[in-house]
C-alpha cells in the first residue's frame, strides 16, 4: 500500500517508524512544518518527523500551508492513504479528497472526548481514569470523523502530559498497524462518533500554568502534571517565579490563607512515594498542596529536600499574586 505520512512533532515518530519498517508499506512521502529558527544562531531546525524521514531516505515536503500546488505534489505520488499523527497542518478539503482512502488520524484521546489541540492535557485536568488512541478517519469538522478502532491505557497516579503522550504515541502506531490493511482492503468499518458525548481540549496557552492557590489542592495537583512539559505551573514568590514540577493533593485543610507555604514531614506520601519526605505545603482552597520538585528562577529543577537546604525561607512564604 502507498502511504503517505502527515506529522511533526516527537509524538509522531513511532507511528512513521513503523509505517518505514512495515514491508506491506511503500512510504511515498512525508509532509511536515519547515524548519524553524532556533536559539541564538536563528539557524533552521527542521521538525523531528523531518530528521527521521531524511535519515530513512523518504521524501519530505514542508509546506508552511497545503495549498492547492502541495495537493498537487501529493497527488503525484499515487498514495492509497495518507496517516496523520501531529500535523500541525490544516488539511484542506481538495486534499482530503485527493487521497483515495482518505487519510486516518491517530489521536491521543479516547474519541468523542477530548477532541482538539490539547487531548492528553485536557484528560489528565478532568482526572479521568483512563486515556489512549483512536484510529479516526478524517472529515472537515474537527475531530468528528468516523473511527476505525481505539487503544486505551490507565493514567497513573504520577503521569504528566510528557509521559502520558509518549505511551499514548506507542500504543496508538500499535492499533493503526493492526487497522491498517484492513482498512485498504476494505474489511475495517469506520464507525460515527457519538457527537452528543464530545468535549472539546482547547489549545494550551502560556499563562494556562499560573496556579489560582483557591481552587482545591486536587485540582492544582492535576494541573502540575497537566502542564508538564509546557507552559509548566508556575508561581509568584516576592515578585520571582517559582515552577512546581512535581505535587501531590493532601486531604487536609491548613489553618492558613491559600497560598502560604507551612512545613510539613510527607507522612501522607508513603504509600505512593516511600522515602519520600515533603518538607513544604502549600494552603490550597481546600486541602493542601505537597511540593516534591521546584525551580527557582534562573536555578535548576531540585528535589524539594535538596532545594530546602539552600532556601529554608520558603517554608512561611506566601506563593501567588
């Protein structure tokens, strides 16, 4: 089958690796974003997608839109199907057209819930028990299409956004494997969506981090792992920004405004995290707030343990605006 690849970022490596390893596969191209400026040189860095693509000799196109001349250039390559994981890309309606069977996305949500820019964020902000991939077929309407098969997976207690992708990206480059040739014969069946069941996971914002110190301790507990790798959740300390890495929920209710840092032995941590002492909480609207990793500004990530051995005076702060 004659497979043509949509992808950027580092989630949609396993599924192009095995489309280039499959021996029923002839990978006809790869169409990514263009490089991109980075660091002080400015110098181009091309996408992940694209490293891999040239390094297996693939051609790669990188259009900073599809446009009618990028349908064309796909067209000339006779695909059957083409596979999205991470675009980036608006696909366009002659494109989708142009692809006899349509191209299938493999997105990182339990489909109809969680459709859109941020599924895995969104999932782990809910407290949803579990997440995973769905195989859908690409329509118009955003995350709507049919879908030919999903793979789910628990989220652990620990999981952040980083974790949860990169088990979500194996799993899903998984189950489109297995759909795949029967979706080209003709044996797999896309099936509709329940609309009426759909939420939506909006594109994450750089200010999205900054915790509200009122809302409960769960809820700030999911957004540090939510928000990891980016825009991380952060806080204001006498002016300077503070980034929580890692938390966990105390049950608990301080007799202290939210926000205030106390002192605290971590003996509700044993069960999850043994040898483990938290020595700060944090006064949330309800319950408290255990900080297991921070960074200081313009310092590097620390262990709350070590990072208390150079700042004690963060015990008693008052953390937010």
């Amino acid at each position: 089958m004659r497979v043509v690849f949509f992808g950027s970022p580092d989630y949609a490596l396993p599924t192009l690796r095995r489309l280039i390893e499959a021996p029923a596969v002839d990978l006809v191209g790869v169409v990514t974003q263009p490089d991109r400026p980075r660091g002080r040189s400015g110098r181009g860095v091309p996408t992940p997608v694209a490293r891999l693509a040239r390094e297996a000799g693939v051609p790669a196109l990188t259009p900073e839109r599809i446009r009618r001349e990028t349908t064309g250039q796909i067209a000339a390559l006779r695909p059957d199907v083409g596979v999205l994981a991470a675009s980036a890309h608006i696909l366009p309606s002659h494109l989708i057209e142009a692809i006899p069977r349509g191209i299938l996305n493999v997105h990182a949500s339990l489909l109809p819930r969680h459709r859109g820019a941020s599924p895995v964020a969104a999932a782990i902000l809910a407290g949803d028990a579990e997440s995973g991939a769905s195989v859908m077929l690409i329509v118009r309407e955003l995350d709507a299409g049919p879908v030919l098969g999903t793979v789910a997976t628990p989220i652990a207690p620990l999981d952040t956004t980083e974790t949860l992708t990169a088990r979500i990206a194996e799993l899903g480059a998984e189950r489109l494997m297995e759909l795949l040739p029967g979706w080209i014969e003709g044996s797999v069946e896309a099936l509709p969506q329940e609309d009426a069941l759909a939420t939506y996971a909006p594109r994450i914002e750089k200010d999205d981090g900054v915790i509200d110190w009122t809302r409960s301790a769960e809820e700030i507990a999911r957004a540090v792992r939510a928000y990891e790798p980016w825009p991380r959740a952060t806080t204001l300390r006498d002016g300077e920004r503070l980034t929580i890495h890692a938390a966990w929920p105390l049950a608990a209710t301080p007799e202290a405004e939210p926000g205030r840092v106390l002192a605290g032995d971590g003996e509700a941590l044993d069960e999850l995290l043994p040898n483990r002492r938290a020595l700060a909480v944090v006064a949330c609207g309800s319950g408290a707030l255990a900080l297991l990793r921070v960074q200081r500004e313009g310092r590097r990530a620390l262990d709350i343990e070590d990072y208390l051995n150079g700042d004690r005076a963060l015990v008693g702060a008052r953390l937010g605006e």
